[in-house]
C-alpha cells in the first residue's frame, strides 16, 4: 500500500464571473515512504496547488486522496490530526514563513510543545539543538538566540525545516524550497533534505521548474511533467531525463539544455488559459508531432510504455492513435501490445505487489 496515492484527483476554483475553473485534471500519482517524486512544469501549471491539496492546506473537488490507505477528505478527529502531523509543507518563501518576532529556539520550540508536551526546558532545549544541528546550523550557539532578520535566506530555511522535523514527518511536500535561495547554497540544502530522507526514511514531493535542481534531487528516485493541470509524462527520473516520450518533456528539457543533442521547439509560446483548454490533447495546438484528427480531437490517457514509464501521448498508444481513416500503424510508435507492462504507471511496481 502507497504512502500517498492519488486517482483521479481534480481541483475547480469558483469565480462569480467566469464560473469554476478546473486546475487539476484527473491526477494519477503514487508515493511510497521514503522515495521522492519531482514534479516539474512552467509556472502555473497547477504543481503548488497540487502540493497544498497533498499537505493538507486545500481541499479537492474530485477523485481520491488516500493517506495510508484511508481517504482524506473523510479523516476527522485522531486520524485528521495524525495526518497533519505526519504531512508537512516547507513553503517558497522563508522570508514570510517565520515569525519575525520570535526567536529561533522559539520558532522550533513551540511546536514541540504544542504537540509533544514536552514542558522541562533542558529537554526542550537539547531537542532543539538537536534539530539544528540536523539540518547543518552549526555552530548551534550563533542561531539558536537569533531573529529571523539576523539570518540569511538558506539559513531561514534551514530553521523552516527543522521547525517541521520536531513533527517527525512521513511525508514532506517541498515547494520550490530554494527558489529564493542564491544558487551557490541551493545545493546545499538540498543534499541536507536528501540526507534527513536517508536518517528518517521521509517521502518527499519536490516541486520546481528548474529541471537541473529537479534532476539533482530526484536522480534514482522518479520525474512527474505537468502541463495545464495534468501528469503527461511519469518515470524514473533518469530514464525521463535521457530519453523523453512526451513532445512537452522534449521541449522542457531542450529549454534547459539538459541532456539532449538537437533542439526541440514547440509551436509557438503562449500557453492556454485554465478557461480555455484545447480539445483534445491540451499541448496539440502548440505540438509539431500533433496528428490531425487525432490529438486535436481525443485527449491522450497515461499509456504505460515500458517498466515504470508511462506518457499521455497518442505517439506511444499500444494500439495506435486513431482517425477518421481507421487505425493507425503501431509500428515505430514506441510500445506494441505485446511489451504492454502489468505494472501499476502510478507507482512504478507490480500491480499485485
């Protein structure tokens, strides 16, 4: 059983002019304990609204949410609060997430005594240090007595997080944590999420658009592509990286110059609207593979392609994409029906393990 599990899920905002709007449509991702799933995407492609709905902060409108088998939106009492407890969210900015007022040991502190009622100060303070030392503010003595506005922004943080280990999380959703980081130090913090994940087994969904940090943090571990609030592309991060299926992924990743040898360039630049989704598969009016008749008129699901790869294009249909013509040849369409997997595309295993 998946630590996290999505199906289907969908996320509509409601506005009085222009009625709902739709950002997650029909999401289907899987999350065991102690692995990571990067999510990468342009800018409000809907990857920190998924996040928030996985922390808890937003609810959904559609689909499944289970936390351990159990569905979130039915969670009340001891079960809702072992769940806020156990999912946590390191947020964007550190410069808005931390009380200016208080004092870090304060910062870290509170928590602690909130939920785990420790009350003797010498035990609170050697958690506290403890916490800091975990996530590398050393020497504890110069941060433990500080104000937010005596530290830099990785330092900031590096206290936000361990603001959030004092809950002793399963599952942290991480959301462009060192966007607002200098570069130098992004590499920093992120070998020190990836070394808490090693001591304390925590799964993490890592949110950015940068696909050079995505591909550093997530190496071994698996790469979910967003586009206009759907998963197009999902696999072990590598395999994505090296040798992308989807037109978008291909894009994205010539973009960023990250291991491709030719150059690939969608049609044109705009991006749709959340309130005017194209017919069809949602990239095909910018895509130069789009098939007439085809990915304009029938939207792509998740085709398993090969072992723990999946992509939502009709290029790699097992059965050929098809048109108005009759069906299409499935040869050089990357998958035939005898390599189709048994795996479930969500998680990456067998689908009876």
């Amino acid at each position: 059983m998946a630590l996290i599990e999505l199906a289907g899920l969908e996320k509509s905002f409601h506005n009085r002019k222009t009625g709902d709007t739709q950002v997650l449509r029909g999401i289907d991702l899987a999350i065991e304990e102690g692995q990571t799933v990067c999510v990468v995407g342009e800018s409000g492609c809907g990857k920190t609204t998924l996040g928030k709905i996985l922390a808890g902060l937003q609810g959904y409108t559609g689909g499944t949410y289970t936390y351990r088998g159990q569905e979130v939106a039915t969670l009340k009492g001891k079960l809702w609060k072992q769940y806020r407890t156990d999912v946590q969210m390191i947020h964007q900015n550190p410069y808005e997430s931390l009380n200016p007022t208080q004092m870090v040991f304060d910062i870290i502190s509170a928590p602690i005594k909130h939920h785990r009622k420790i009350r003797d100060f010498a035990v609170l303070y050697q958690e506290v240090v403890r916490l800091l030392e975990m996530v590398g503010l050393t020497p504890v003595d110069d941060f433990i007595d500080k104000y937010p506005v005596n530290l830099s922004g990785g330092q900031r943080q590096r206290v936000s997080i361990a603001r959030i280990l004092c809950m002793n999380p399963k599952f942290i959703v991480v959301d462009e944590a060192t966007s607002m980081i200098d570069t130098s130090l992004r590499i920093s913090l992120l070998a020190t999420l990836k070394r808490i994940q090693e001591e304390l087994k925590v799964a993490y969904l890592y949110i950015t658009h940068d696909l050079a940090l995505g591909r550093y943090f997530a190496w071994g571990q698996r790469l979910a592509v967003m586009y206009l609030g759907e998963v197009i592309e999902l696999g072990p991060t590598g395999d994505v990286v090296e040798d992308p299926h989807h037109p978008y992924t291909k894009a994205i990743l010539s973009a960023g110059s990250i291991a491709t040898d030719n150059s690939y360039d969608l049609k044109g630049v705009d991006i749709p609207s959340f309130q005017h989704i194209p017919s069809g598969c949602s990239l095909s009016p910018r895509c130069p593979e789009m098939i007439p008749g085809v990915c304009n008129v029938v939207k792509p699901p998740l085709h398993t392609t090969s072992p723990g790869r999946c992509v939502a294009c009709h290029l790699y249909a097992a059965e050929g994409p098809r048109t108005t013509e009759g069906p299409r040849s499935t040869e050089n369409l990357g998958t035939t029906e005898g390599q189709r997997s048994t795996e479930n595309p969500r998680t990456g295993q067998g689908r009876n393990a």
